[in-house]
C-alpha cells in the first residue's frame, strides 16, 4: 500500500494499512497535495483520487509521476463535484461510495478524498461520526485504504472532533509549516505493530525529496527542569536599545554595538541577548546572525530585538521569529516597560522548528515580487505564489475586492492605483477590481488603500470585501483561473503604463545635445533693484 514517502521516516510512522481511515489536516492545499504527491510515486495499487479541484494535483515540479501513473490506468480521478448543502446530506457520501463500488479496480486500492473543512461545520457530532463510519464500513469492505486530506480554515474545529472518533478514524496527522520546515503532528496512527500517540516530525524538501529533518547541527540539550544554568540571569544589551543614563539591574550588562554583542554571544547558554534595530541596521545580516546564535548555543538562549525607531516591518518581525528570535520589543521609550518584558520571557526555551539552513528561509523573503496591474490570469498566479510564501513565513496578506458603482469606466479608477510597494498588485474583470496587498494585516487595509489610491473609494465603489486568510486567498485565486481560463478578459496594459510615471528615474538626463540659444536657456539680465524710503503717517520711518 501506499505509504508517506518521506526519507528516514520510521515505517510505523508512514504506514497506511489496509481496512483503515486516516485523516491529514493542513491549512493549505498545496501542503497537503505535496505529500500526496510524493506519497504516490512508488505505488503499484490502484489509486481513487477524488477532489473539487483535481486538476491542483497534477500542476507543479513534482507530479510528472501522476500523469505516469494515470497513463498506465493505475490513477483514477474524479471531480468531486459539491456544494455545502447537498454535502451536508447523508445521501451524498452514500451515492459517492456506491458510485466507487462499482469499479472492480476499488478492491486492495487507496481511496484519497480531498475536502475543505468548511463542510464539516455544520456538523452535530454524531452526524460527523455517522459520514466517517460509512467510509470506514467501505474500507473494511473493499479491504481499501481511505486517506482524507482536509484543508482549511477551520481545521482547528475539526481536528478536536476526529480525537474523539479513534473507533472509526485509525489515524489524525495536523501539518504545519514554517520557512522550509514542515511538521507532522501524530495525535494518533494505527499501524501494525501497534498505535502511535503524541509524536511530531518535521521534514524538508531536498534534492526533489521529503527528507527528515535531524538536529545533527543544533546544539541539542537535555536538562531537568529545576537545574538552571550559570549565566540564566544573564541579560546583555545594546547600549543605543535604552536611552541614555538609563539605571539597569546589576545583572544586566550593556555592550557597545550588534556586532561586539553577536562576537561575545557563542560563550552564552542561556542568557538574554537584546540587540537594537535602527534605520542603518542591516536587518538580513542580523537576522542570519541570530539564526548562527540559535542553531549553536541552543533553545535556551533568549534573543530579543529592540527596534527602536520603527523601522522593523510585518515581513521582517515574522522573518526574525521563524530564525529564532523569542520577542521584538518597540517601548523604546519606557525602560520599565522594557525590563519587564524581558522578565516575562525567563526560564523560556525557544520551541518552534529550525530550519537546516538560512538559504531555505530567504528564499521566501527575497524573492522578487511584481508591483502595479497584471492581467488577470497572471494576477490569480501571481497572487497565489505571494500567498504561498507569505504563508510560509507567517506573513499576513489580504485580498480586496471591490465592486465598481454603475455606469463607470474601469480605466479611471485604474487610473488612480498608484503601487510603489513591491508585492502589491491589482487586476480588473467583471466591474471588480481585484487587490492584493501584500505583507499586510487585515486591520491596516484601510490605511493602505488610502495610501495607493489617490480619491475617496466610495467615489467609485459600491462595496468592498476583504479577504485575508491565505486559504481563501488561494481557493478565490484559483476559482477565477478556472472562470477565466478560456474568456477573453480586458487587457489594461498599455492604458496604465503612465501608472508607474511617478517612479523616480536615477538616472543623470544627457544634456549634451540641448540646443542652449532655445528660450529655456537664455540668460535674463536684470538692474539691481534700489532702496525705498517708506514714509508712514506720524512721521514714522
């Protein structure tokens, strides 16, 4: 049977058995159709694929295997066809499960049913239970293996109702990712020598394979909880992070700069190292130096970042908290607000996953992004990769749609869209204008779009609909691909090219053929003006 595929995974950790359900949880699709990917590609069993969006599985570098396996009739797609009410019916799983009785290949096979969560909502639990133990009852019938990949937002939910389904679900896996690194959360796995409970894994991409991650480079300790170490009271700080005469606590130690505080740092286990951030400061080389720091002295170290004048954007925070940092502090101006904060994070161990290598990380932030309109096509797939990296990091970004008032003319509005930002781009169908703004939190649209568009947008829009959690992002994205795939959609390329008019050219104008007699350049000699005496009435000067 088909298994996880990922490299150096215990087998009792990868094992799909016969007669068995199990269920994959991610918050978004391509987590999830990444591993189903790789967890196909050295099946020989017959593969049931069943999916709203079927056609996700076979894009990307990695699903060449797919339309392999589909050629020599081994992968059996289906579009699972659905809206939420009839899903909700009982009769919908029971006509799905017949409709898949009647292939001979269904016996011995690997069922993979692909769901958002949003369907499961609705759901009274033993309703839920109900569905699960239909396709359970199938498994056993057909000695089949039913995997369930479940992506969505409200996958939280979900996943606390399947924890108390262990009669009929044989398995629970929640994915996450952070930077490159990926992690499996075993709430429960059947397998058979046994059951697993309570185990995470985490795993990276490599050389076009899932590859476990080991701490092999990492300092790894191992102390009980009452031992503390020698410096763990220890708190050194920048000088420029607290103003000037600032009175600190003995055990707190100031040092001159980042990089005298970063060279004296590999001798600490488990101090607090408070590095400050100005507008001169190199954020990138900061941010790999406390990822050195992390990866060498360990999880007991505590960094913190002091930005003092502001200059840290919602990019940059998520970019330092997935490299290892534990806090970033802005009450620059209140030292005791300061002290207290770096109190709270005392006997604290940094927990989130590291990746292998900072190159893995950047890769996410430093990746060129469009700015300004793009037709539509390429605004749905430029959308969704920015999504998909920002996802990565953490990093927040919103989709607005506004809906053009009647009898106006997209082109003026259009007009008005002024982006300077890299990563915020907009597009136009269906007297809808699509923004997406990238690096950007829900409450700070408003801001923003006052920022790029130059009038009051009710002037122009009827409404406007904010969508900001990347899995709706992505599903809109592809849903008006799928819309729009073979319609001819306005093209406003060549009108909004003065849109970028505003950009400042660096470079030096070539005054050498400018003819110098023209009026522009004629020398105006005026007399020099003289003195008048003011004579005001009182006889006042």
């Amino acid at each position: 049977m088909p298994n996880l595929n990922i490299s150096g995974l215990n087998k009792a950790f990868s094992e799909l058995k016969c007669s068995a359900n199990y269920a994959l949880i991610a918050p978004l699709d391509n987590q999830l159709i990444e591993l189903t990917q790789s967890m196909l590609f050295n099946t020989s069993e017959h593969i049931f694929l069943l999916s709203k969006q079927i056609e996700a599985f076979f894009d990307g570098d990695h699903a060449s295997h797919l339309h392999t396996l589909y050629d020599e009739g081994k992968l059996h797609p289906f579009n699972l066809n659905y809206d939420l009410s009839s899903a909700n019916n009982l009769r919908f799983s029971k006509g799905v499960l017949n409709e898949l009785k009647e292939y001979t290949e269904i016996k011995n096979s690997c069922v993979i049913v692909h769901l958002s969560s949003d369907m499961f909502v609705g759901y009274k639990t033993h309703e839920l239970k109900s569905k699960i133990t239909l396709y359970k009852n199938f498994s056993i019938a057909e000695n089949a293996t039913v995997v369930f990949l479940i992506s969505g937002a409200s996958n939280s939910d979900l996943r606390r109702q399947l924890l108390t389904f262990n009669d009929v679900v044989d398995g629970v896996i929640n994915m996450t990712q952070e930077a490159s690194v990926y992690s499996l959360e075993y709430d429960f796995w059947h397998h058979s020598e046994g059951v697993i409970a309570a185990e995470t894994i985490n795993y990276q991409h490599k050389n076009n394979q899932l590859i476990v991650l080991t701490p092999e480079n990492e300092a790894v300790q191992s102390y009980r909880a009452t031992n503390q170490d020698f410096d763990e009271d220890d708190v050194w700080l920048v000088k420029s992070a607290v103003p000037a005469d600032t009175k600190l606590p003995a055990y707190y130690k100031v040092i001159e700069g980042n990089d005298a505080l970063y060279e004296k740092a590999f001798k600490m286990k488990a101090a607090t190292l408070v590095f400050a951030v100005t507008r001169y400061t190199d954020l990138s080389l900061l941010a790999r130096e406390c990822f050195f720091l992390r990866k060498q002295c360990g999880r007991k170290l505590k960094l913190v970042i002091q930005n003092v004048d502001g200059i840290i954007r919602h990019q940059d925070e998520c970019l330092f908290l997935t490299l290892g940092v534990n806090l970033i502090l802005y009450s620059f101006s209140e030292p005791s607000r300061l002290l207290s904060q770096i109190q709270s994070i005392q006997g604290f161990q940094f927990s989130r996953p590291l990746p292998s290598s900072i190159d893995d990380v950047l890769k996410y932030s430093d990746s060129v992004l469009h700015k300004g309109y793009l037709p539509l096509i390429d605004f749905a797939k430029q959308v969704t990769k920015h999504s998909d990296s920002a996802a990565n990091l953490g990093v927040s970004g919103v989709l607005v749609v506004l809906e053009l008032l009647p009898r106006i003319d997209a082109i003026h509005p259009l007009h008005l869209f002024h982006v300077k930002r890299e990563g915020d781009i907009f597009s136009y169908v269906d007297a809808q204008v699509y923004l997406y703004l990238h690096a950007c939190r829900e409450h700070d649209v408003d801001s923003a779009i006052k920022h790029l568009f130059k009038l009051d947008i009710t002037d122009f829009f009827i409404s406007k609909n904010v969508i900001a959690d990347h899995f709706y992002i992505q599903q809109e994205c592809r849903r008006l691909v799928r819309q729009y795939q073979a319609t001819e959609v306005p093209d406003f390329t060549e009108q909004l090219k003065e849109n970028v008019s505003y950009i400042f050219d660096g470079q030096i104008a070539d005054v050498s053929a400018l003819a110098i007699e023209t009026a522009e350049f004629r020398k105006v000699e005026r007399p020099i003006s003289e003195p008048i005496k003011v004579m005001l009435k009182g006889g006042a000067k």
